[in-house]
C-alpha cells in the first residue's frame, strides 16, 4: 500500500490506488465490531433517528485501544468509520449537536492526530478511503466501484462519490507525470522530448477526468444531492448553524474546534496542477482557503504538491518552444475546463436548488458551501486565474 504519511519519491502512483483500500478489520474484537456495526448501520439509524440515541449509548471508555497496533492502512479504516459517525451524530437530528459524546470525540481525535490531518469528514476520508472493487478482476471504472460507508445511501449519494473516485484514478497519469517532470528538474536533466511527451500524457489524462466529471448528472439528481447527500457532509467552521464550533467532549480542553467540511478543494489533483503550470492563484482570502485546504489532505499528498512547487519550472521552459507551448496551454485548458464545469455543477446542485422547499430538510446555505466559503465566487475566480495562466490568451 503506498503511505499517505510521507513522501516516497521511489513510488509515486497517484493520489489512489488501482487497489482498494481497507473495508473491514480481520480478527476484530468487541469495540472494532460495534464500531464497524454502527458504521455499517447509518443509513437505517438516520431513518428511524435512532443515531444519536444508539451513540449516546455507548460508554465513555469506548474504544479505549493501544492504537499503535493499527497499520496506516487500519487507520485510515477506522478514521472513515469514526467520521462518518460522527458526521451522522451532529447532522442526524432536526438541530446539529454542538458537542460530540466523548466515546467518539476521544478516539477518532487520536486516529486523526495519527494521520496529521483534523478530526473531521475531509474529502480523503470520504472519497479516497471509502471504495471497494465489486469485481476484484476489473479495473477501477464507474461499472466496478462501489462505496464501504454512506449517510443515506441510494443512488445519488454512491454516484456522487463514486464520480470523484474515478476522477482520482483517472488523473493518476496527470499526477505522475507532474511529479516525473519535477524530479528532472530537481537532477538538471528535464529535455524537450522528455517535456512534450509528460505534458501530452497530463493533457491526456485531464481529457478522461473530464469525461468521467460529465456523467455527474447520469445518475446524481441536484435536488436529492442537495437536499439529502449535502447536509450531512458540512463542517463546523463558518457554519451558522454551528457558529462557534463543535465541542469534542474530553478533547482540546473542550474548547470548541472549527474545521472545515468534506469538498472538493480538498482534492489534491488540481493544486499539483497549479503547482507544475505555475498557475498564479492572487494573495486574498481565496488563496489563503486553497493554501488551508492543504491542511485537510494526506501528508504525503501535501508534500507531494511542495515538491512540485519547489522544482517545477516548466512555464519558464515552454516560452522558447512553440510545441511545448502549445502543450501547456492545452494542460491550462483542460484544467479550466474541469473549473468550469465545477461552477456549473455550483449552480446546478446548490444555487439552484436553495430555493424549492422540501419536507426532508435543509441543503445548508446558498450562498456558502460544504467547506464553508462563497463557494461560486471561489469557483468563478480559480477558473479565472487558470485561463489567465495561459502564454496564448
């Protein structure tokens, strides 16, 4: 399995594997199952609102473990069960909880420390770490890939996610041929050839994520995204209905913490991008979001960026050649492509959905998004910086 703890230079595949992550424990003993049980149980515990009433039942010593015993890989396991319960737990009932019970705040701000990323749904522990192949044979591809945990589940939910798993396998080439171009810089021995055929392979790779990002509404209908995947994926940093935070009873001196919740900026495909293009993101509140959405990804994803930050120089290289320049436009192109259609979906999904009631409940604001920004001004200006990155405008 390759560690999202630290950076392996020597082993580079991409931000997902062709092989799936961890779905259960083996030889679990009684908290492993009871965790792994409610995990499994939330969609009929969010039917019956029963989640809190079953987690508040647990005792304070719940999963009381030697948690050095866990492999990385068991971590990430037991972090994607303990977010999605605690998601559950805040979101499940008609007003959000501003404390979360101790049997799960304790262990899952261990897990999280573990992993050196905050204790909250992030888009790792939604997306990355929560897939199975149904088909151990086949590939990694919209017909073969299913999701471990749900809120709700159905339909759209899987698709949503699913969507965004495919994406991650699909720019693995862009990732490591972004990384390929960074190391021969790094060693002074980038070339032309070696230039055009890694630029050609990121263009290629971005035409497929773009592809798999068009089928979103095939199967993800805007008002159940909005009305009853997204409540349940927010966080509790610039959140009204949580204004000061979220209380981890028994954690942080029970001071409550405020952290943002699951999106798509927290994907670390396009800021490798960014990082190998050198597009220029302007020093405001909205580059000061992108450089904390950093905080959210895996470490090993985060360092991955600041390799190719550090080494890159591929903007100053294809100014002296027309092919590659060419290429890199393409590249942006693509990139702006993939912005663009992230706004439309904006629209779509949120925008235009706040407005028509239901009796299920709230989508959450109109105006800011899961992750707790003015989610179309954000999006209008990322997609903005990318084309202005282009040497051909």
């Amino acid at each position: 399995m390759q560690s999202n703890l630290s950076l392996d230079i020597n082993n580079v595949q991409g931000f997902i594997g062709s092989n799936p992550p961890l779905r259960y424990l083996k030889n679990k003993n009684k908290d492993e199952q009871i965790l792994e049980d409610l995990a499994c149980s939330i969609p009929k515990l969010l039917l019956t609102n029963k989640i809190r009433k079953q987690i508040d039942s647990l005792p304070d010593s719940f999963f009381t473990q030697d948690f050095l015993k866990y492999s990385e890989e068991e971590l990430r396991l037991l972090n994607v069960q303990f977010s999605f319960l605690a998601h559950a737990y805040v979101w499940g009932d008609l007003a959000p909880s501003k404390i979360l019970c101790k049997a799960l705040a304790k262990p899952w701000s261990k897990i999280s420390e573990m992993l050196g990323r905050p204790a909250i749904l992030s888009y790792a522990s939604y997306c990355l770490d929560n897939w199975h192949k149904i088909n151990q044979e086949e590939g990694v591809n919209l017909d073969n890939v299913a999701l471990n945990y749900n809120f709700l589940g159905g339909i759209d939910e899987d698709w949503f996610v699913t969507i965004h798993v495919c994406i991650e396998h699909a720019a693995n080439r862009a990732i490591c041929s972004a990384f390929n171009i960074s190391k021969k810089y790094e060693n002074k021995a980038c070339d032309t050839d070696f230039l055009k055929k890694e630029l050609t392979t990121i263009k290629e790779s971005m035409i497929e994520v773009n592809h798999i990002f068009r089928k979103m509404p095939e199967k993800c209908d805007p008002y159940i995204y909005y009305h009853r995947v997204r409540p349940y994926i927010f966080g509790w940093k610039n959140n009204p209905a949580l204004p000061n935070g979220l209380i981890y009873e028994d954690c942080f001196g029970d001071e409550p913490q405020l952290y943002r919740g699951e999106t798509g900026a927290q994907s670390s495909i396009v800021p490798t991008l960014d990082a190998l293009l050198n597009v220029k993101h302007e020093r405001d509140e909205l580059r000061e979001y992108l450089d904390e959405m950093k905080s959210y990804m895996p470490p090993s994803h985060r360092a991955l960026i600041k390799y190719v930050e550090d080494f890159s120089k591929v903007k100053d290289e294809v100014s002296e050649d027309k092919a590659l320049m060419c290429l890199y436009d393409e590249c942006c192109e693509e990139i702006s492509i993939f912005r663009s259609q992230h706004l439309r979906y904006a629209a779509d999904y949120i925008h235009n959905q706040s407005t028509k009631s239901t009796l299920f409940g709230s989508g959450g604001s109109k105006v800011r998004g899961t992750g707790g920004t003015p989610f179309m001004k954000y999006l209008k200006k990322h997609r903005d910086e990318t084309d202005s990155s282009k040497i051909k405008k």
